[in-house]
C-alpha cells in the first residue's frame, strides 16, 4: 500500500514554537526612525510593487523556515513497512506432470480434458477461491509448489503471491518428444525417464521445503495417478521423514485405475488416441498418509478432484506473521531546498533592496 511517513517526526515539535515566534515577529510594532507630528497626508500615496514585496518578506521568510523543519523530519513515500499476521498454514503441493498426467478421463464445462488441465484448474480455484464450489481461497496460507515426473523439481517456494504460484501452475507442461526431419524422436532415453513416476523424490522435495517453513502446521499435499516407479528415494522412508518433522501427508489418487485413452504423436506429428493402463497405487498412498496422521483421496473425476479440495481446505489453520519491507524514496530535497531558498532570498533582499538604514 501507498503510504507518506515521516522519518523523524520528532522535528516536527518545534514547528509550533517556530511558528509562534515568527507570529510574533511580524505582528512586533517596528520602532520609528523618525518621528512626525501626523502622517495623514501620507495615506492617500499610491502602494508600489515593491512595498508590497517588502511587506511579504516575513511571511516569506517563515515559509522558508516551516520547510526546512519539514526537510528535517525526513518525509518519505513508498509502500509502507507492514507487519502481516493471519489465521494460515505452511502448505506445499506435490503434483506429478509423469507422462499418465496426459490422460483424457476428466471433463470440465462439457469437453473432454486431460487430468493435468483439471487439476490446474481446481488448484487454481483452492487458491484463489472460486464460485464453483465451496472454495473460498487461501490468501492467508504460504504455499509452495513442487512437480515431479522422473524427476522432482522445486517450481514455486512457499509465498503468499499467489498469483504468481497460479501462473507456474497454469504453466506446467508435461515432457514431449523431440522429433528430427524424419520424424525420429531424438530423445527417447531422456523421455522415458521424464515420463515415469518418482513420488518419493517429490515427497522429499517437497518435505525439505517445508522443514523451514514458519507456521505452527505444515501440510504437504501430494497428488499422482500412478505408481512409484522411479527414483531414488522411496516413498515410505519420504513419509518417515515428514512424520518426524510433524508435516502431514495429504495424499489424492486421481484417475480411473484401468484403461483410458492418451494423446499419442506419431512420426507425423499428428496426434490420435491410444488405449493405455494406468494403475494407482493406493495401498502406498493411504499407508503415507496414515504414517503422518492425513488422509487419503481418490478422485475419479472432476466433481471428485474438487470435492477433496473442499475437504482439505477446511484443515485446522494455525496463525502465521510476515513482515514486509520497501525502500522509501527521501523527499527532503524537495523541502530543504526551496526552503534554503527562500530563507537565502529574502536576507539578500533585506541586505540590498529592501535594506532599512537606523
């Protein structure tokens, strides 16, 4: 937020004695160099220019002293420091992009979409808060993003931009071939190890940035269709960890455990639907889950994806503080110097112009 403070405002107490002298400097009858019997006659002179002039020297004067007081007390603008406290949790998502992400068994307003799209959407929605549903977003929370396929990767740390963390969402892709002239793809080995499913990789990631996360409690929220096929980490030990470091698993199976139809590029790039099964491997989740006191949640298709969402954000909340800090722009030279200058001017003024001879 916009704000204007004053640095050192304690300046700003001796702008009422300033201002009081100089009220009474300018009202102080000036002492008469010469003395006539009657200056009636005198009245009726035309005012000049310059006597007018002479007569706002003190004012002037006055007004130059009030800005440098104002130039002293440091004014500055910017965004304001702020102390930010809130009813939140420290929650980072683990989402699998692994190449089963890519199947076509959800829908949303009518279409057919792959789960990838359906989950950004209704992680879109518990974060920001949406209509749809009872979702009324998690603006209070820290939360953190972690994807994993063959491999884990830290997306988004725990913050409160929450639009920022949307984008990154909205942004995930999962890994594609890469085709030569001939239609070859150039990176199969590559691909292959991208595609699978390393859970206890991301749990870990997502784990280790949690540990220093500042908030009474800490939720991981893993969410995958498969089963953990790559690796090095393995899923239970994850869980193992997490449990010491007392952060809560929340585990969501997504998909039909069966087959269902994927997008395939053939060597033309063109793209057709191919029969693929896909298993979840629930006994694991729900073992991960109990082993950090969550829960688990199967979610078949979108309605379900958004109902464990509403689930989990009605977790317990614990109170967070943040601190905000902005550099502040000094306006002093904007005060001090047409302060100096006035003061500068009118004594040069009195000194020549305007100078009374005793």
């Amino acid at each position: 937020m916009e704000a204007f403070r004053f640095q050192s405002w304690y300046w700003l107490l001796i702008a009422p004695v300033v201002g009081l002298l100089l009220l009474w400097r300018i009202r102080r009858a000036p002492r008469p160099a010469a003395v006539f019997s009657s200056i009636a006659d005198l009245k009726n002179l035309p005012v000049t220019l310059m006597q007018r002039i002479r007569r706002l020297l003190p004012w002037l004067y006055a007004g130059g002293l009030c800005l440098v007081v104002l130039a002293l007390a440091r004014p500055q603008s910017g965004k304001s420091e702020s102390r930010i406290s809130g009813q939140g949790i420290a929650i980072e998502m683990v989402l699998d992009i692994s190449g089963s992400m890519e199947a076509l068994d959800f829908q949303l307003d009518g279409r057919d979409v792959s789960r990838l799209e359906a989950v950004r959407h209704v992680i879109s929605s518990f974060v920001l808060g949406s209509d749809e549903g009872d979702l009324g977003g998690r603006k209070d929370d820290l939360i953190g993003l972690v994807a994993f396929g063959g491999f884990a990767d830290s997306k988004c740390p725990l913050t409160l931009d929450h639009g920022a963390l949307v984008d990154i969402v909205n942004g995930l892709q999962i890994p594609k071939p890469v085709r030569d002239r001939q239609g070859r793809v150039i990176n199969e080995a590559a691909l292959q190890e991208e595609l699978a499913t390393a859970i206890g990789d991301g749990v870990a990631l997502g784990v280790d940035r949690l540990r220093a996360a500042n908030a009474k409690s800490r939720v991981l929220v893993l969410l995958t269709d498969g089963d953990n096929n790559a690796g090095v980490i393995d899923p239970r030990e994850a869980a193992e960890i997490a449990k010491e470091l007392d952060i809560k698993i929340y585990a969501i199976g997504i998909g039909t455990n069966g087959v269902v139809p994927v997008p395939q590029e053939d060597e033309f790039g063109r793209t057709m639907l191919v029969p693929a099964r896909f298993q979840i491997d629930e006994d694991l989740l729900r073992e991960m889950a109990a082993t950090t006191g969550g829960r688990y949640f199967h979610a078949s298709d979108s309605d379900g994806l958004l109902s464990v969402y509403e689930q989990i954000d009605r977790l317990e909340k614990s109170s967070f503080e943040e601190t905000r800090y902005t550099e502040y722009t000094e306006l002093f030279p904007w005060f001090a110097g047409p302060g100096l200058a006035l003061i500068l001017s009118v004594g040069i003024l009195r000194e020549t112009r305007f100078r009374s001879l005793p």
